[in-house]
C-alpha cells in the first residue's frame, strides 16, 4: 500500500498530464479528441479516488495522533478552546454591556446573545426583556462592588461573608452574651480557689444570628450621546454609583435604616454625656476618662460609645 506522500506525488503526476494534453490541442489550435477525453476522464477518476484515499489516511492519522497524545496535553487544549469560547461569549466592557440593555429595550430592539435575561420581581414573562432585566456580567459586578466598598470608610473596615447566588439569608451561631459583670462568654465563670476548694461548672451560651439580604439600588437616565460612547457611559455609571452606594452603607452601618441595624442603634451602645460648657463637636480628656469608667461598670461585650 502506497503512503499519503506517494498518493500526493502520483495526484500530481495525473494532472500534470491532463494539463500538458490541453496545452498540446492549444498550440494545435483544436478540441481535444474522443479518445484523449476518454483519457483525461479515466485519469480525473483515479484523482477522485486517490483524494478520497488520503483523507481517510490522513484521518486515520489524526485519530491515532489524538490517542498517543497525553491526556495532560489534551486536558489543556481543552481548556484553551472553553477559554476562548467564554471570552466570545464576554461584553469587553461594562459600557458595551450598558449600551447592549439600551438597544434590547428599544422598540423592535434586538437582544445580544450575551446578555442574560433575568424575570423582574413581579412575575413578568422573562422572555420579554422590558418586563425584567438583564444580568450585570460577572467579573463587572464584582468589580463595581470592590469599588463601592473600597469608597466607603466604614463598609472596607466590615467583615463580608460571600454566599451563593441562589441564596438569600444566611444563619450563624453567636454568643448569647448582653454583658460581662458576672460572666463571660455568656455563662463562662473562672475561679481563684486555694487548693482542694469546691468549684462551680459553667459552659457558654450561643445563640443563632440570622443575615437576610436587602436590595440597594439605583436609577439614572442616560443621553443618546452618552449611550453612544461606551467609555464614558462606564465611566459615569461607574463613579456616579459607586460614590453613592459607598455613601449609603457608610450611612447604614452608623444610623441604620431599616437594613443594618445601625451602630446608633444597637444595644451596646453607650452614651457619655458632655461636660459643663463643651463645645459640640469636640472631644475632651474628660470624654474619655468617663467612657472607659462606663465600660467597667457596664461590662458590655463589643461597646461602641457616643458622646451626647
């Protein structure tokens, strides 16, 4: 059996001859005869079925290529081809996405492909994509939340706590502990006893803390100008928004508003009044000297102290 180079060479070989038998009845000024047509037809055949030939050769040698790879290398290319596949599935930018929702919600607008249609709180069909909304890409809304809390001077300082997308509320244990005068941790009590003294149990107190998720938004109408340019869109969504929910969680996480508690609000807060003729707005040694003789005496775990 031949290999793919020699079927190659005598493909060649064929039509090099067909090629010099046109050339011959050019120079001769005539048609090519019955019998050289007969000719070319038979070698036009045996082409066929040569190329046929090479590719199920070459075919064969692809899949015993693919079985000798490692799979370590096929793994990879794998992953190379879903890498690409995802970037072409990717807005390039959060302005392209923002662009992309304005033409969805146009009359007659065409929808991208890219955008992920999500049904809006009220029921509404989420195949029509004016009565719901569409997802904010990803790696855009992670990155526009490490810039609200980064703005916030408040908000950066607070633990976070990732949950799933699916997820709304989420329930931890906790110290069931409203003060430290007598115990601590809840019930946890420690002795200084002579040797052979009699000694007392206890054991801490938990509690379960229950975090519900609560919706911050916003709302802002665009120029067609504006929507026109894809950067500058990002740019004053972005700085615009994340500015004003910076705020807002600063805001929240001090006076509470109905969503966190608020610092203002919470049950360890402790109040030192003023002294006689101190000004609003400052803070005197003796402001400080009184709060901590309040914390002794209150004993209250994780006290945040105001200055009324």
């Amino acid at each position: 059996m031949k290999t793919i180079s020699q079927y190659r060479e005598d493909i060649t070989a064929l039509m090099k001859k067909a090629a010099d038998m046109d050339a011959k009845a050019t120079v001769e000024n005539r048609d090519l005869t019955d019998g050289e047509l007969s000719i070319k037809n038979e070698m036009m055949d045996t082409v066929e079925d040569y190329r046929r030939t090479v590719a199920t050769l070459e075919r064969q040698q692809r899949i015993a290529d693919a079985l000798e790879k490692p799979e370590a290398v096929q793994s990879i290319e794998k992953k190379r081809e879903i890498a690409a596949q995802t970037e072409r599935d990717r807005f390039p930018s959060f302005g392209a996405q923002l662009a992309a929702v304005m033409r969805a919600g146009q009359p007659g607008g065409v929808v991208d492909p890219r955008l992920r249609i999500t049904s809006s709180a009220s029921g509404l069909n989420e195949t029509i994509p004016s009565d719901g909304g569409f997802l904010v890409q990803q790696d855009f809304s992670t990155e526009l939340l490490k810039d609200v809390f980064e703005t916030g001077i408040l908000a950066s300082r607070c633990r976070r706590v990732p949950i799933s997308g699916n997820a709304n509320s989420m329930k931890l244990p906790g110290l069931d502990e409203t003060s430290r005068a007598s115990t601590r941790w809840g019930g946890i009590v420690g002795y200084w006893e002579e040797e052979a003294g009699e000694k007392s149990a206890s054991k801490p107190k938990f509690r379960k803390i229950e975090l519900n998720l609560k919706k911050l938004i916003g709302l802002c109408y665009a120029t067609d100008e504006l929507l026109s340019d894809a950067a500058a869109l990002e740019g004053v969504i972005r700085q615009g928004f994340v500015s004003e929910f910076g705020f807002l969680l600063d805001d929240a996480i001090i006076n509470g508003t109905g969503q966190p508690l608020g610092i203002l609000n919470a049950g360890c807060l402790v109040q030192v009044n003023k002294e006689t003729g101190q000004k609003a707005a400052t803070v005197l040694a003796e402001n400080v000297i009184n709060m901590w003789s309040r914390l002794f005496a209150s004993s209250r775990p994780n006290a945040v102290w105001l200055i009324n």
